[in-house]
C-alpha cells in the first residue's frame, strides 16, 4: 500500500464495517515491527469522526484503487 490508495476493511474481522473507504495518508513513521498506515475515513468511526487520520493495520486492510 501507498500514500494514495483508496481502501477499505477485509471482511474479517471488520464484517461491520465494510462500509467504509478510506485514503491512505501516510505509510512512514510507524514502528518497525508494527505494520500499520494512517488512514483518512469517509465516515465516522467508533474510534473517531470521518477526516480524522486514523492509525490502522495493513493486514486488516485490502486495496480498492491504486493511486497513478
């Protein structure tokens, strides 16, 4: 994944939330032996409102559209 990619959820564990798109904002700067990105959503999640950078995990993540 880049900075770019439109994304959303695999269906599991995330079932509830497949409704979600969110742009990837920002792929450095997380630890090393944590895979994670930081994601844009387009709807409010529990965890915070929609346009708020969210840290997630990659392996929780599948890509929809890559960016150019």
């Amino acid at each position: 994944m880049k900075v770019g990619d439109l994304v959303k959820y695999k269906r599991y564990p995330h079932e509830s939330l497949q409704h979600l798109l969110g742009l990837v904002e920002d792929t450095e700067g997380s630890d090393p032996h944590v895979r994670g990105i930081c994601v844009v959503w387009n709807q409010d999640r529990n965890r915070g409102p929609a346009n708020t950078i969210m840290f997630e995990y990659i392996d929780e993540l599948e890509v929809v559209s890559e960016s150019r």
